[in-house]
C-alpha cells in the first residue's frame, strides 16, 4: 500500500514515486484574454523520461515536495484565487478544467486516493459504491478498503 500523501503514481510511467523527493509537479499556463489559464496537471518522477511537459513554452512547474505536506494548501488556493494582497478585486480563477484541477486536489490531498484511483474504473463497474452519496466515497477509510478489495484481485 502506498503511503498516504507521501507517495505518487507516475502520470507517464505509472510506477511509484516513493517519496515526494522524486517527484514532480508540472502543468501549463496560457495567456489569454482576461488573464491566464492553467490545466493540464502531471504528477511525475523528476526525470526528463517522465516530465512530458518540460519542452512546452507554457510550462510551469515545481518540486512535489514544494506542494506537499503543510505546502499543499496555499499551492491549490492560488489557482482559485490569489488573494487581496495581489487582487484586490476577485475576478474568476484561472482553471482550465475544474473537473481535472478536483482530481489533482483529492490526489494530493485525501489519504488513500492516489493509490485508490487505480481501482475506481473497477469499482465502478463491479457496483462496489452502491448508493453511496457523492462525500462517503472519498472518505480515507473507504478508499483503503477499496483498495484492499481490489488490490488482491
């Protein structure tokens, strides 16, 4: 089992990124009309085998350490808003995809969802969520029984 919030699942090679030291965060900001938009989120190893996005001009990117731990928080925020010390006036957040920004917040965020995610396809087909509502799915506790369900098969 991986350890929660410590380690990864390489977006390129899908091995483990053992410890936050290895890994790396990348994605791309673009500038457009009313200001700049960002998408399209990697978590990987930090190695130019692994890190796809390193010859985009619109790469941004940064240590998985920086964004970890007690980090986590004030990384994620900026991207929704960054505050009235830098806008006074909120005027919309710069996230390309919400839908995929979540997914990068869960997988940095909630204990036992990066290694959980592997089996959700899975889980889903085989019925294993029920009616279970849209919070009681992402609880810890259910995602490292789900991944204890699954891991064996």
């Amino acid at each position: 089992m991986l350890k929660p919030l410590e380690q990864f699942i390489c977006d390129t090679c899908n091995e483990t990124i053992t410890n936050v030291n290895e890994g790396w965060i990348e994605w791309e900001r673009t500038s457009e009309k009313g200001g700049d938009i960002v998408g399209n989120f990697r978590i990987c190893h930090h190695t130019p085998k692994c890190q796809t996005l390193r010859k985009s001009i619109n790469l941004q990117d940064l240590p998985l350490r920086e964004v970890s731990g007690e980090k986590v928080h004030a990384f994620l925020y900026k991207f929704l808003d960054v505050g009235p010390y830098h806008q006074e006036k909120f005027e919309k957040h710069s996230i390309k995809d919400l839908r995929e920004y979540v997914e990068l917040m869960r997988r940095l965020t909630i204990p036992y969802y990066e290694e959980a995610r592997q089996f959700w396809n899975k889980a889903m087909e085989d019925g294993y969520f029920g009616d279970s509502n849209e919070v009681y799915i992402y609880i810890p506790e259910n995602l490292k029984n789900m991944i204890k369900n699954y891991s064996t098969n």
